[in-house]
C-alpha cells in the first residue's frame, strides 16, 4: 500500500514504527540535523527521525512529486499527496469498472452478517430522494 499512496520516509528499524516499502525521505533542515546529533549523542535508545508523510519525493503513474509549496490542504496541483483525486479515483477509472454516482449520499452500509463484512450501500439520490442498493459484487 505504501507504493500505491506514495509513502516517504526511512527505514529507521523502530519495532513501535514498522519499515515499510518508502520513497526516500525529504532532508532535514540544519536545525533538525543539528538536534539529532546532538541528542542521539547523548542518548544512545533514542532516534531522532524524518516524519513519514504521504508525500512523493519521486514521480508515481502520472503524479508528480512535491514541490514544498504548502498546498496540500488545497489539494497538491502536483498530484504529490495523496488524495482521492490525485490517486483512488485514477486509479478507479483506469480499471474500468468504475460508475460515477453524483447527487448519491450513502445512507447506510448493508453488513453481511455471516460473512462479518460490507456488502453493499443504500444511497438516497439527492434530486429524486429515492433509495437504491448497490451491492458489492467482488471480495478481495
């Protein structure tokens, strides 16, 4: 999963913070440089690392990597955080199978009891206020 999302960081070998498959981490700053060295001098069982972020530092399938520029809260113009429009929703069309529903609000999950899973939803449309079931139709 941390391919698909495009996670950056290190591999720091913390058992509380599993390694994963990473882009490479962004740099640390002088300052942050700084305080890991001088605390990890001092405390030999302590690390000072990287944040891992949903940020690419490397292009991924048609998004680009981030540039630093504060904009992910808008949504990356870079496609460099991962979002649904920048990710899932590519990737969703890119199969073939997917049918965009506007004016569906999902009113209910339909829970498979003996299977103890989703299996479907209940939208109400918007416009007509009809309910409809949509069932899933594969299991992963």
């Amino acid at each position: 999963m941390e391919t698909f999302v495009g996670v950056s960081g290190n591999k720091d070998g913390i058992a509380s913070l599993p390694d994963g498959q990473f882009q490479p981490p962004f740099e640390m700053n002088c300052v942050e440089s700084d305080f890991k060295k001088r605390l990890e001098s001092k405390y030999t069982d302590r690390k000072v690392i990287m944040g891992r972020t949903a940020n690419l530092t490397q292009p991924v399938k048609g998004r680009g990597q981030c540039q630093a520029r504060d904009l992910c809260h808008r949504g990356c113009p870079y496609g460099a955080y991962f979002s649904t429009n920048a990710s899932t929703m590519p990737a969703a069309y890119a199969t073939g199978n997917l049918t965009v529903r506007p004016h569906s609000l999902v009113n209910n999950v339909i829970y498979d009891e003996q299977k103890k899973r989703a299996a479907g939803v209940e939208i109400i449309d918007a416009e007509t206020k009809q309910t409809e079931n949509f069932m899933q139709k594969l299991f992963f």
